[in-house]
C-alpha cells in the first residue's frame, strides 16, 4: 500500500496518485465503501465485478447463510 495526498479545493478533494498507480484512461468511476473508495475504468467494470463474483464456489451457500457478522474485524461490544 502507498501513501497519497489528499488536496481539498472549496467542498472538492482531489487525490495525487503515485505514478506507479496512473491509469492510462480518463473515463473513471468511483465507489465509496464504508472508509475505502475504490476508483476504476468505466470500461472495466463489469469485468471487474463478474471476476469477484466468479470467486465464489457453487457450495458457498451449502449450509445456509448463516449470521452476517464479519470474520475479518473485531466485534464491537
């Protein structure tokens, strides 16, 4: 993970990127996520979110869906 810098400009803020993470487009969409905003082609979308959901086994869902409580973070009490 690299460092960027955040610029704010009125009620806008602007990222700087690192030139190892240029993107060689201009037409880019964004998605917010809880803290995390993902930034990607438009053009590559679909692709992106059909690779994801190909992550997932046929048997991801044999035993039901159980409590939907994160493996990965700490339970807030």
């Amino acid at each position: 993970m690299e460092a960027v810098r955040l610029n704010r400009t009125g009620n806008r803020q602007n990222i700087d990127l690192p030139e190892t993470m240029n993107f060689s487009e201009d037409d880019l969409c964004a998605a917010k996520i809880g803290e995390a905003v993902i930034i990607m082609p438009r053009k590559s979308v679909r692709a992106i979110m059909r690779r994801g959901l190909n992550g997932f086994t046929p048997d991801c869902f044999a035993d039901g869906r159980g409590p939907l409580v994160s493996k990965h973070t700490p339970e807030v009490e």
